[in-house]
C-alpha cells in the first residue's frame, strides 16, 4: 500500500457484521436458526433507495471488494478495478453491497463459525449451501438494507451465478444483471476438475473427515493441490506461456522432482499462500454449489423456460479465451434468453487471460461495462 | 435520423419484435423502442457501435452472421427481420436472405444499386471498378464482395419465390425522388424492399 490512497479508490473501508435471527431454510433440506452476513458498502444510498448494486462473488471471493481495509493492506479489494469513483461501477452513482456468502470462512457463517447445537465449529457438519439459498440470504440483506429492488446485480464466474439466479428467484427486485464469464450450468469437465480439487482435500491425511479442526490439524497439502489445479484452469495456456514460458528458477536441469521450473514454482506458491488463509470445508462447499447450479433443470432442462421467469435486462459478458466457462456457454445462456424475449446485450471480449479476464480490466472491457452501467445510473436518477 | 431509417420505420406496426442485423450505433432500434414499443435485438460487430447499443439501452448481441450465422434463432420468431446496407458485404447474400425469412414473417433489406447511371457511366467512361459516394473503395479493399442491381435482387426473389410486398428507391441523401421511380434501375441509388415469402 501506497502512502497516500489513490483518488479512485473508494478508500478505508470497514466491514460490518450483520446478524438475522429469522431461520433460513436451505434447497438440502436443512435449516440455518440464525447467521450472519459480513458486508461492506460503498458509496450513499439515494432518497429512494434506488441506486442499490449487489456485487457477487466467486469462489474464493468475499466481501472485500474495493478499498482498503488499513493504510498498511498491500493489496485493494479483489474488484478494486471496477468498484470505486469514476470506475464502470461508480461509487459516485450507486452504492455498492458486497457481502461474504453463506459457507464462507471470512466472516459469515459457514463451516468455520460455531454450530449452536454443539458448541464446536460447524466443520463438515456444515449445510451444502446453493447459489439459490445464497440469493435468498441476500435478499434478506436487501429487506435488512431497506433495498426494494437493485438497480443491479452483478458478478463473474459462480457470482454471475447469483446474478442470473436473482433474475429468476426474486425477478422484480432488479433491474439489471450483470453476468461475467459465467455459465448457466457446468460441464462435465468442470464437475471433473472440481472433483479432483476436492478428492485432493479429502485424502489430505491432515482432513479428517472434515474434523481438522477439533484435531488441531489442517489439510493444507490437499488445499494447497486443489488451488494448484483450479489455478491452471483460471489461466490460458497462452498466458502462461507468455508469464513462464519454460524459464528455469536455475540455469539448468538438476534431474530431480522440484519445482525447477517457474511455472511450478508460481503454483506451489499460490497453493501454499491459498492454504494459508482458506478453509478446506469451504473450498469443498463452494465447488458443490457450482456443480450443483443449474436453473434449466427445473424446466425439463429447458433453460429459455426458465429464463423467461426473469424480468430484469442482461449483459452477458466472455472472454476469448476463457476455457473455464467458454464463450460457448455464455452464448448458450445468450440463446436462452432471446428465445425467451429477454433484453439482453453480449460481447465476447479479447484478452489473453483466461477465466481470470474478468478480474482485469482491458481498455474493450472498461467502455462496455462503463457503459452500460452509466445508463442503468442514469435511469434511476430520473 | 437517416432518411431511409423513416421509410422503414413506417413499414414497422407497433409493438413488433425486431431482428436488425448489422444495427450499427441502434439508431433505428432505439427510434422503434421508444415510438412504437418495438421489442427486439440488433446484431452487430463493430466493438465501438456494441458499446453505444448498450450505453443507449439497445439490446445488441455480438454475432458475425458470416462465421456464426443466425442458427441460434428460432422459426418465424420475429415479425420483422431488418438488413440496411448489409447484404452486399455478407458472403452468400442468397443463404442470408432465406434464413432472414425463416426468423421473420416480413423482412426489409436496403443495399447499393450497382446499375445507377452514375456507376454505369463511371465503367464505360474510365473502365474501371466504379468508386463513389456510397461506394468509397478500391475493388480490393471494398466489404461490398456482392453488388447487384436492382433487376439483379428481384430476379434472385423470383427466383426463391420470394414476394415483393414494397419497394422504394431513394438517392444517397436517402431522397425520395419522383425520377426514381420512372426508371429505377438506371436512376435509383439505394433500393429498399420489403419482402416476404
């Protein structure tokens, strides 16, 4: 962190907890009595308490945005480059909601937080959450935060899950929603990849069961390999090339099985400082939720039936080379919604970056997402 | 707005779902929305005219109809299929036409004539590929791969029974002149049909 805070940085932040009492029943079956939500907020909600945006975020995200949370953070919030004054999400204009899911380990109730029945930390007794019981624990933000309806919704990834999930749960309470390289359901490849992150935690002899807690322990050499393998998938193989190519940390071959190359070495250090700071419970529930989103399945698996539930407009945005969620099932979802006569507006934008594009901001990017959300302000400040 | 935008306007009913392919800045959508509560989507693939669709609330899909062509839309989906200024550039106008009538019950296409006296005049005199106002290229650089005349474009409709509900031809002010339409084929510059099937 700089000295000085950078003028389109929405600044010092401090998130707020806040606790709801209603009991929230979940798509498992089960029951949460009572949680809480960790949020920050930027910029002033107006008279009408219509310039509301819901930031959601993806699976390793939370509530910290944008911002600085001291003078001595090193880095902003994780969407620092799009929330903040005169950035396409202009605190200007809107007030930013951005919360910690439901399963989270960064302050919302979740695996990590204590289970009232036994005194002990929830673990794996833990409710597999979905994206639809995340939307309606968000809209139970919404009634706390007095916000009818969001002049948007917006996320990448499983946070454009909740996006497009807001759309056909609650379809009058926004107007917008922003869907950034997302997919309305996942392949059976991505199911694969999330398998083998998790069965990677899983035989973690340091997981017990998901007791790691109660023995002291923790699975980082399984969290540690499941961040590894997700990481490759949010890179393009074009972008590694470009950051690693086959450089060597040393001058030449030591016919051994270290991390001779940079490449390896870059990922053991992600995996480790990842298993550092996440929790293995979360890690597995939050890869479950993604498997398990899939609005079509309501409908005989007839995804414009489902979208045309939804009331609110759409942009819909990919990347080139995103190979996560390709441009292909952004257009899927694109397809659903004009035959559903949705408003809706897609680009496929050009970066190298893999899935991760949507984390940084390219010149193309900026204008669209400017743009558009330069005219859902002007349309609530009529 | 461009003159030949109001003709077409007036062709649209209210509260018709358009299809505009190759919408540009969504000038014409966003006349239609907002006059007669048209619904519908623009296809585009300039990245500049996508960002002004979306900054004036035009739904606008990015979509090249020559790499992608339109399979993602659905039979008779739409009451009205729009091309202005468009099929001459795509890479089979024929193929381009037939899926346009498949999507909508009408469709309108606007396009260059290549027979205008101007152009005509411009070969014999110089021998060489016309160049002009609405058709500022070289042959090698020119979008334009499909020119036709108007006698052209009626004989392809006749062809794929395709009926002619209307035609205008205006100058390229976009003018609607009386001479047009004593001799179009000599003396019109941009033909606008309506067709159907």
């Amino acid at each position: 962190m700089p000295d000085s805070l950078p003028p389109d940085s929405v600044g010092l932040v401090e998130p707020q907890t806040l606790h709801f009492d209603e009991p929230l029943t979940l798509a498992c079956g089960q029951t949460l009595p009572h949680y809480d939500l960790v949020v920050e907020t930027y910029g002033d909600l107006n008279a009408d308490r219509s310039n509301a945006v819901l930031i959601c975020h993806a699976l390793s995200g939370h509530h910290h945005a944008a911002g600085y949370h001291s003078l001595e953070e090193r880095k902003p919030g994780w969407w620092d480059s799009c929330i903040g004054p005169g950035k396409p999400i202009d605190t200007n204009r809107f007030f930013v909601v951005s919360l910690n899911n439901l399963g989270g380990c960064h302050g919302s109730t979740g695996p990590i937080s204590t289970n009232p029945d036994t005194g002990h930390c929830y673990g794996p007794d833990f409710p597999v959450v979905t994206v639809k019981d995340w939307v309606d624990s968000q809209a139970k933000l919404a009634d706390r935060l007095g916000i009818k309806q969001w002049a948007a919704v917006v996320g990448g990834s499983l946070g454009g899950m909740q996006a497009l999930q807001w759309s056909l749960s609650y379809p009058e309470r926004l107007r917008h929603a922003v869907v950034i390289a997302s997919t309305p359901r996942l392949t059976a490849q991505n199911i694969a990849f999330n398998e083998v992150a998790r069965k990677a935690i899983t035989s973690d002899p340091e997981f017990y069961d998901g007791r790691y807690a109660e023995h002291n322990a923790t699975p980082r050499r399984g969290l540690m390999l499941a961040r590894m393998v997700g990481h490759i998938t949010y890179l393009s193989d074009a972008s590694m090339g470009e950051k690693f190519g086959r450089e060597l940390r040393e001058e030449a071959y030591k016919f051994g099985y270290d991390a001779e190359f940079q490449v390896e070495s870059y990922l053991r250090y992600q995996g480790e400082r990842f298993s550092e700071t996440f929790d293995a419970n979360t890690y597995l529930l939050m890869t479950r939720a993604l498997d398990y989103f899939d609005p079509a399945y309501d409908y005989d698996n007839d995804l414009a039936a489902a979208m045309s539930q939804a009331r609110c407009e759409f942009l819909v945005l990919s990347f080139s080379t995103d190979w996560r969620f390709t441009p292909t099932r952004s257009e899927e979802l694109v397809n659903a919604m004009i035959a559903a006569r949705r408003k809706v507006s897609y680009a496929e934008i050009d970066a190298p970056w893999g899935h991760d594009a949507f984390l940084i901001p390219t010149p193309r990017y900026e204008d669209i997402f400017t743009a558009y959300m330069d005219r859902v302000a002007r349309e609530v400040q009529q | 707005m461009r003159a030949d935008l109001e003709i077409i306007e007036k062709w649209i009913q209210p509260e018709s779902h358009v299809l505009d392919l190759g919408c540009g800045d969504g000038t014409l959508l966003d006349y239609l929305q907002r006059e007669k509560q048209a619904t519908g989507f623009g296809l585009e693939i300039n990245p500049d005219h996508i960002t002004t669709c979306m900054g004036r609330g035009v739904s606008v899909i990015e979509q090249d109809l020559d790499v992608q062509g339109l399979g993602n839309f659905h039979d008779q989906s739409f009451d009205v299929v729009l091309m202005t200024q468009a099929l001459q550039a795509v890479r089979r106008p024929d193929i381009v036409l037939d899926e346009m009538l498949r999507l909508g019950r009408e469709c309108i296409v606007t396009f260059p004539n290549f027979a205008y006296w101007r152009l005509r005049w411009y070969l014999m005199r110089q021998g060489r590929m016309p160049e002009s106002e609405t058709l500022p290229y070289k042959w090698y650089n020119t979008p334009n791969i499909h020119l036709c005349t108007f006698k052209d474009f009626e004989a392809l409709c006749y062809r794929k029974n395709i009926q002619i509900m209307n035609r205008t031809v205006v100058d390229s002010e976009h003018r609607y002149r009386w001479f047009n339409r004593l001799w179009p084929n000599m003396l019109g510059q941009i033909a606008i049909y309506r067709i159907t099937r």
